[in-house]
C-alpha cells in the first residue's frame, strides 16, 4: 500500500480469505474495499500508529466480497526507502474468524452461568428469609420468654446466613462478597432486632474491605452474630448498654482477624468458655474450626474473642 493508502500488491492469501481478485484490488484505497462493522477498523488510526512506531497490530470486523464478515488480525509496517524516507505500508491480514467466534460462544455461555447463579442465590436467600420469618413469628407463640429467646437466636443465625446470598446476588462477582458492606448490613439488621437506640448502644465497625469467598463469608457472618448477641444480652446487665467494637484485619499472607470486644462485666473468675454448654459458645467453637483458625479470648476488661483465619480464594 503506497502513501495514498492504494493498495499495490495483492497476493493469493488475501485473495483466499477476502474473496477479492488481484485485479479488484489493486490500486483501491483500502477504506474503500473494506466495509468494516462494528467494532470498526480505524485505518487512518492504524496507519498514524504505524508511522510512528514502525509497526502497529489491531483486530477488527472485515467485509467479505461474499459472505459474511471476517474478524481479522492486522499487522501494519512501514516501508522506506534508503533515506528513511517513507514510501508506504504493507498489511498482513490473518482470519481469525473460528477464534473470535469461539470466544463470543464462551462469554455467552458464561454471560448464562452467571444469571443461573444469581437465580440460585436469589432462591436461597428468598427460602432462608421464609425460615427467618417463621421463626419469628414461632417466637410470638411461645409459652415463655426463654423460648421465645431461643426462636429469635436462631432467627438471627438464619438471617446472617441470607444476607450473604443477598450480597452475592447484588455483586458483579458472585463467588465473593465485599466483607465490610456485610458488616454494616449485618449490624443494622441485629439492631432492629435488640432495638439500638442510641450511638453508645450501637456496635461501632473497624472493617478492612476484603472480598470473602461464600465458604468463609457465611461462618464468619454467623460468628459475628453470635458474638455481637452474646454482648447484647450479657454484657452490660442492669444497664442500657455499652461500647461493642467490632474489628477486621487484613493480616500478611492471606490471614485476616475478627474481632468483638465489649468493656463489660466479663466472664466469672474460673469459668472455662472453651467446654461450656451455652450453644452460642459451641458455635463460635465449631465454626472457628471450620474457618480452620484460631480463636483466643481476652477476659482482663470486658471480654473480647478474636478469631484469625485464612481465605485462599479472597482477594
């Protein structure tokens, strides 16, 4: 192709995967020959780059004589002469047709996995909030308050374990959802149920945003609610309250740390959490051993529990 963009050799391969004889190409302006579609071959970007550079590469739609489009691999370079001067540029055109079809195939199929994931998320979370609520209202018919109580812990659990589903739902990521949204959302739905009146009362967050995957994101969830329960209900007796911290870290190597700490009555002297009764307790217990971490408590002003755990597939 000389610098008018004519086009002045022409060989078999072009001719092969364009349809256009030697004879109908030769001395055509290569905008002309070519009807690109979308996405649309920018020559006179190409032909600029090239110049500069020496050499440009691109991929585009290309109009067939016959037939339909093909998407083509186009290297452009420039020719000079023996004074650097600039005489022309030559084009190679490679049909990569099969490959770009492919790929269109594959995002479609994956573009369909993705709406049936979110269905499934969408139907999980739709089912345990039935579960929620039926619980809820199995409270209200409950005989004694210490029934009643057990109803709503478990409600709570429930709950804790849809939101996550409803995240992932909402996400662009449906395999992970970012921790500290969680956390803001799981707080507000613990205090419409202990009824929050007042910033004191409110468990204050300290999250390191992170993407947890599922497997991890829900026992941390449930733990984060059985903890923040545990310092709703026993924390602070005889009173309205008090500070409830909540922390998470992102630590080297993978690790993250979880955190809930009250400045409450603590723990009586001698009481050993790690074989009491108390379901909440258990739970911390088995979903830590889950999570594969680590969990440790410090009894020496309030009671704070961390837990340090590790998620391979978080980012």
């Amino acid at each position: 192709m000389n610098s008018k963009e004519e086009i002045l050799v022409w060989d078999p391969g072009a001719e092969f995967i364009t349809g256009y004889k030697a004879a109908e190409a030769l001395g055509q302006k290569i905008t002309d020959l070519f009807n690109s579609r979308e996405p649309r071959v920018e020559w006179a970007h190409a032909l600029g780059q090239a110049k500069s550079q020496g050499a440009f590469r691109m991929e585009g739609w290309l109009g067939r004589k016959d037939g339909p489009p093909l998407w083509a691999e186009i290297t452009l370079s420039t020719l000079m002469d023996r004074r650097e001067t600039w005489t022309g540029t030559s084009v190679i055109l490679q049909d990569a047709t099969r490959r770009k079809n492919a790929e269109e195939a594959i995002k479609a199929s994956l573009r369909e996995k993705e709406v049936l994931l979110k269905e499934i998320h969408h139907r999980v979370k739709n089912n345990l909030q039935i579960i929620s609520s039926l619980l809820r209202l199995q409270s209200e018919t409950a005989r004694d308050n210490e029934t009643a109580a057990l109803f709503l812990d478990s409600q709570e659990r429930v709950s804790a374990m849809a939101m996550v589903h409803e995240y992932l739902y909402k996400s662009q990521d449906l395999a992970r959802i970012h921790f500290s949204e969680y956390v803001a959302g799981l707080v507000g739905n613990l205090g419409r149920t202990f009824g929050f009146n007042s910033p004191e009362q409110t468990p204050k967050a300290d999250v390191d945003d992170a993407l947890l995957s599922l497997d991890v994101a829900v026992p941390c969830g449930l733990i984060l609610t059985e903890l923040i329960s545990n310092a709703v209900k026993y924390a602070y007796p005889g009173s309205n309250g008090g500070p409830i911290d909540i922390r998470f870290r992102r630590l080297p190597e993978g690790f993250y740390e979880l955190s809930v700490a009250d400045q409450g009555v603590g723990f009586p002297k001698g009481f050993d959490w790690t074989n009491a009764d108390s379901l909440g307790l258990r739970l911390i217990r088995l979903l830590t051993e889950q999570l594969d971490g680590q969990i440790r408590l410090d009894n020496s002003s309030g009671v704070k529990f961390t837990v340090t755990f590790k998620d391979p597939s978080s980012i």
